[in-house]
C-alpha cells in the first residue's frame, strides 16, 4: 500500500506565516526608530539574534562535509558585512522617512536587481520579455520615488535611494552567496553570514558614535522592547526556519506566488496600525511593479533559472540567505 501523503499544507501554512511576519517588519520597525537610531535597532538586533540563534545554529551545523574550506570565509565575510548588516542599514535608513506600504513595494525590485546582477557577473541570458519586465518595473519604482518626493506619497526622494540601495546591495549578497549555498546548509550561511554582521556592527557603531546611546537601551519602552522581540524572536529566528522548511517541501511557482503578496499585506498593516493609506500613485507604482516581476518570473522555454537564485529574490535583507527584503 502507498504510505500517506505528504501534508502539504503544512509547509504552505509555514510560508503564510513567514510572508506575514515579513510583511509586519516595515510596520514594527518605523514603531522603534521612533525611539532608537538605524544603528543602534541594528547593534542590538543582531547582537540578541547572533546569541541566542545564530550562534547555537553554526555550532550545531558547522561540522563534517558542512564544515566552510579557509577560502570560504573572505566571501562570507564580505556577505556579512556588506550584504547583511548593509542591506539591513540601508533599509532602516529609508523606512524613517518612507510610508511602510512603498518600502514593501520597493522589496519586490530585489529580484529584479539578482536578475540584472546575475546577468552582468555571470552572463545569464536576459530575452526581450525578461528586458520588458525590468523597464516595467523601473518605470514603476520611478514613479513611486518621484511621487513620494512631490508629496503624492507621503515620503521623500531620499527614502526611496536609501531602499533601492538597499534591495541592490541585498542582491549582490544573493548572487555572491550562491556558490556557497549550493555546497552548505542555508540556514549555516545565513548563521555565518549574520555572526558576521554582529562582528562588524559592533565597531562600526563605535565609529559612528552610537556607543554613547548604549545606555539609552534601558529606557526604551515597552513597545519599543516588544518591536525588538519580534524583530528577534519572529524575523530572525521563526521565520527563518519556517522558510527553510518551506523551500525544502514546495515548487519555486508556490514560493514565488506567496512571496509577491507581502506588499498587500504591509498595506493592511499599516492601514490597521499606523493609519497609513496607499495613494493612487502607491496602487499604479505597484501593480506595474508586480506587472514587471511576473513577466520576469515566467518559465522560459529552453532553461529554466537557476533555483539557488531564483529562491533568494524575496524576504528581509537583515535575515535570509535565501529571501531578500523586508
């Protein structure tokens, strides 16, 4: 007799939750940079979520065959330094002064950037419709940018450079992190990846100053320290276990479907939590946005992308090998 079925929506229920976690990070961000600098939410996030996650995770996976060679660790600290903790900077400096609606439609042009990227470094080959998606989705992002900055939107211009910078710098961290990933365990290279990041947040703020606000930490609020649970405990921990998991059970079509509803769900969030409405500018920018990753994402004919870099085109910037922004 066949064995029983294999539940899947169990790994689809994982992934709405992840999408859903995702989706609340611009909402929950823009409560504690009310109270904190980008730096200093950043010092501490990564510094609770290297102790009590990704530290235990490298210890435990770090060993036999998943062991990284010495010539690894130049690449993954350089993936660390500049695709984790810089995406994740980048992000937190846009999100202040951008409506957390455009933040999440901005994520969406990460895996359009990976395409780009991958195109330049490695000569994947770009059709005329691929070549139609990314114009669709500049024009959109444009339009997204220039609107917020003549006060359509509700941000600025510099938000916006701020984000896109951010999404680029993610996927850079995505195509250079492939040949890693297709000989490692994700979550080891998102674990090594983020210790990294903690390693080079610390005097990087002692740089900039941001060690005098150390203190200020005690004083925040109890919003502000329920932000940084979820941020920790839901973003960095949970989720990225959930995705993982998801990866491992479903097509790329079901991820990429899921993935590409975050920007709905921001909205409604941040409609719900912070009183923010999208604009007719927000709905146009968006959908042609969308328009122009569909278009993108269509199976081609002769070859089919590649899965390393296809499934690390959505998620947080701050915390997924294999997801971008958020």
């Amino acid at each position: 007799m066949p064995g029983p079925k294999p539940r899947t929506w169990l790994p689809l229920l994982g992934l709405l939750l992840t999408v859903l976690i995702w989706a609340g990070n611009n909402i929950v961000s823009k409560i504690i940079l009310l109270e904190a600098s980008p730096i200093l939410v950043a010092l501490v996030r990564f510094t609770l979520a290297g102790l009590l996650f990704y530290l235990p995770v490298f210890l435990t996976l770090h060993r036999g065959e998943q062991r990284f060679a010495r010539g690894d660790w130049p690449r993954l600290l350089l993936l660390g330094t500049v695709g984790v903790a810089g995406s994740l900077l980048l992000h937190l400096l846009g999100l202040r002064t951008t409506p957390a609606t455009d933040a999440a439609i901005y994520s969406l042009m990460t895996p359009l950037f990976v395409l780009v990227l991958a195109r330049l470094w490695f000569g994947e080959r770009l059709n005329r419709v691929r070549m139609l998606g990314i114009a669709a989705a500049l024009l959109g992002a444009a339009l997204l940018a220039i609107g917020g900055a003549a006060g359509l939107g509700g941000g600025d211009l510099q938000g916006p450079l701020f984000l896109l910078s951010g999404s680029l710098v993610w996927s850079g961290y995505t195509v250079l992190s492939k040949e890693v990933l297709a000989r490692r365990s994700p979550l080891l290279v998102l674990a090594a990846a983020n210790l990294g990041a903690m390693a080079v947040i610390w005097p990087l703020a002692g740089l900039l100053g941001v060690w005098a606000e150390l203190p200020r930490v005690l004083s925040w609020s109890p919003a502000a320290w329920g932000v940084m649970a979820y941020l920790v405990i839901l973003m960095s921990m949970t989720s990225q276990w959930l995705y993982v998991r998801s990866l491992r059970d479903l097509r790329t079509s079901q991820v990429s479907a899921l993935l590409y509803t975050q920007p709905l769900f921001t909205a409604l969030m941040a409609a719900a939590v912070l009183g923010e409405l999208p604009t007719s500018v927000t709905v146009v920018a968006g959908l042609l946005i969308l328009a122009g990753v569909w278009l993108v994402n269509r199976p081609m004919p002769a070859r089919r992308p590649p899965t390393g870099v296809a499934a690390a085109s959505s998620g947080d910037p701050a915390t997924s090998a294999t997801a971008t922004s958020g």
